[in-house]
C-alpha cells in the first residue's frame, strides 16, 4: 500500500518526527545549560589563581583566536596579574609571565610539572617527538638531540652559518626592517642546518616550502575541514613526513649520514638490543625540534638586539666578547666546552 502526503497517516507521521526534533532540540539545550550551571556553580578552588575558565569545553579559546593574541594576554595580565588560569584549545591552563614564576616552573620546582600539549599540536608535530613522552624514550632522544648540539657537532656549521648573515646583512641596508620576522629567516635557515647538517640535499628547497606551509596553521584554530589553515597545514604535515622519510631511505642506503641532528638519529642504536630509530621517529624529532628552535631563538635574539641598541656599554662588551669568539674560531680550534662564551652558552643550552 502507498501513502500520499494528503493521507492522515502520513500527516500524521510527520508531526511526530517535527516533535521528535523539538524533543531533542530541548534536550541538546538543557544539557548545555546544565554543562554552564555546573562550570559556573561548582566550588572555586582556592589553590588556582584568578582569572576565567570561559565556556564550558570551548573555554577562551574562540575569544584568543578572534582577538589579537598579545591583547588577549596583555588585558588578562592587567586584570588578574602576572598569573592567571584560562581555558584554551581544550585545556586548563595556568599562564605565567614573570621571571619568578617561570624559574619555579622550569628549574627550582620543575620535578612538580610535567609537560604536556594539546591534542592538536600534537598532530601536527607528530606523536613520536620527545615533547610528547617521559622516560627512557624522552631521555634517549634528548641525549640525541644534546649532542647535535655540542661544538664538536656545530663546528662544520659555522662558516655556512657565517654566510647567512653575510647575506642577510646587505639586505637590511637602508631599510626599514621588522626585526622578529628577519630574525625568523635567520634562525630558520641556522635551523635547517642544525637540523640537516651542512651538506644541503636537493630535495631541502621542497622540505623548506612545506615546512613554511605547516607553520602558517600551527598556531590556527584546530578545525580539520578543508580550507581552513589549519587543515592546510595537515596537508603540508603529509607531505613533509613522505618527503623526509624518502630523504631518510635514501641516506640510509647511501650509509653516509651527512651531520646535523639527523645524521645523529640515523646513526642512533640504543644500547640494549642494538635497535634503530624507526622512520617516523626520527621525522618526528627532526620536525620537532625545528619548531622548538625557530620562534624560541628569533624571539630571545630579538631581545637582544633591543637591549643592546638601548644600552651602547653592553654593546660595546659584547663587540670585545665577539672579536674573542672571531679569534677562537678563525683559529686553530673551537673550545671544547663553551665557558669563554658564556653569554652564547646561556642562551641556547641552558634549559635543556
Ligand atoms: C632561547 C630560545 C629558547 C627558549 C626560550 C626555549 C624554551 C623552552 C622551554 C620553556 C621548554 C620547555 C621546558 C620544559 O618543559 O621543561 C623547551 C623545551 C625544549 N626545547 Fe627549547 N627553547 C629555546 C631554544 C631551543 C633550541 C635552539 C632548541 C634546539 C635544539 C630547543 C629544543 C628544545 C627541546 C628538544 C625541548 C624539549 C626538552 C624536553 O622535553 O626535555 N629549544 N624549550
């Protein structure tokens, strides 16, 4: 038997299904009041500073993404102080923005914290990178990622590192320039160094273009569809783990692991069982720490260029340092440990 829509019947079945859908509207609302009653009306904890935890799940993430991020913390810090607590990207979080309470942080009380990251930057750097683990696999990695790092390792670096900034330098002549994003070029090219040893492969210009591409959606909003930056930068992601892996095979096969922290994870054996760092291991890692070097340098070097156009006798004892350093590396040898330099030494190894 066939129904037409004229039919009581159907006339019928269709008013049900309109009020299933009010039924299940009502309910989706109530629960989502429910959710703002409880964020709202649940005991303060007096441990936690001040500040606001936004919406329930959505936190404050919406508000950081749609105001300018430095007004988002600056307007926070002025009304709640130099910490505070907020919800961003899914997470509780406590900022911090003295120097105080980042030494308890980091150094004096460190042994109290244990890093962790949203989901999805987790995604995006990849899941086998040091930052995400602890235990025997972090401190392995880390002793790798130490030793690309020693002057034994960088000492091949520095004349191609030299030749960055002589390049850099004619450009920045008679130009007004943005200091932070100069010192990202420079501190991207230094990484890619570091990070793929001096002798650059054919395929680096291809590595570099998607490496730029992932970075534009790091910090966006994590919504997977297509066209938004942050799906974009999951594309690039895809593609930058096949072209590595390829650039991994294929140094694999050549045996010559050519430096930088990536020859030091090609040649990785761990102690017990003799075992090889898997592909996506060493991706992760390399990926990694190009995103923990970049920002993180440009930003500190940034500084101290400022500090050191405000301030012409620190100036003028860091030219003094500087012609020293020219001398020991223009001479027969870079010092094995790096006291004479310890300016150079303090900003880039201390934390690690
Ligand atoms: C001066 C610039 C830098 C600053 C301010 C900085 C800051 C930080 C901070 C705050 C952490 C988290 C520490 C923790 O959770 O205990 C960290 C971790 C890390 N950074 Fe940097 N960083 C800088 C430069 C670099 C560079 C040049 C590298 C390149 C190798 C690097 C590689 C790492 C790694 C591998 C970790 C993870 C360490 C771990 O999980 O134990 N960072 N950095």
């Amino acid at each position: 038997m066939q129904l037409s829509l004229s039919s009581p019947f159907a006339l019928a079945t269709l008013r049900y299904s309109q009020a299933a859908i009010l039924i299940i509207l009502v309910l989706v609302c109530s629960f989502l009041l429910l959710l703002l009653f409880l964020q709202w009306h649940r005991p303060r904890d007096k441990r936690l500073p001040p500040g606001s935890m936004g919406w329930p799940y959505v936190g404050e993430t919406l508000k950081l993404y749609t105001e300018n991020p430095n007004s988002f913390f600056s307007i926070r810090q002025k009304r709640f102080g130099d910490i505070f607590k907020t919800h961003i990207l899914g997470c509780p979080c406590v900022m911090i923005s003295s120097p105080e309470a980042a030494r308890t942080v980091l150094v004096t009380r460190a042994h109290l914290f244990k890093p962790t990251y949203p989901t999805s930057k987790e995604k995006m750097i990849g899941p086998e990178a040091l930052f995400f683990h602890q235990g025997s696999y972090h401190s392995r990695l880390k002793k790798l990622v130490q030793a690309s790092l020693l002057p034994s390792a960088i000492r091949g670096s520095v004349s191609q590192i030299e030749q960055i900034v002589l390049e850099l330098l004619p450009t920045w002549k008679s130009n007004t320039i943005n200091t932070l994003q100069e010192m990202k070029r420079y501190a991207f090219d230094v990484a890619m160094i570091s990070a793929f040893g001096s002798k650059q492969d054919l395929e680096m210009e291809g590595i570099k273009h998607l490496y730029r591409c992932l970075e534009k959606g790091y910090n966006s909003m994590p919504l997977d569809f297509p066209g938004t930056p942050f799906h974009k930068a999951m594309k690039a992601r895809k593609l930058l783990d096949e072209k590595l892996r390829k650039l991994i095979q294929k140094r694999r096969r050549s045996g010559r692991h050519e430096g930088g922290l990536l020859g030091i994870l090609l040649g990785a054996k761990d102690h017990v069982k003799l075992n090889q760092l898997s592909e996506s291991q060493i991706a992760d890692n390399i990926i990694g720490v190009i995103f923990a070097a970049q920002d993180t340098t440009a930003s500190v070097l940034t500084w101290i260029l400022k500090y050191l156009h405000d301030n012409q006798d620190l100036l003028e004892a860091v030219t003094v340092n500087i012609s020293h350093v020219n001398y020991l590396l223009t001479g027969p040898f870079i010092p094995s440990n790096f006291l004479l330099l310890p300016f150079i030494y303090h900003s880039t190894f201390c934390y690690l």
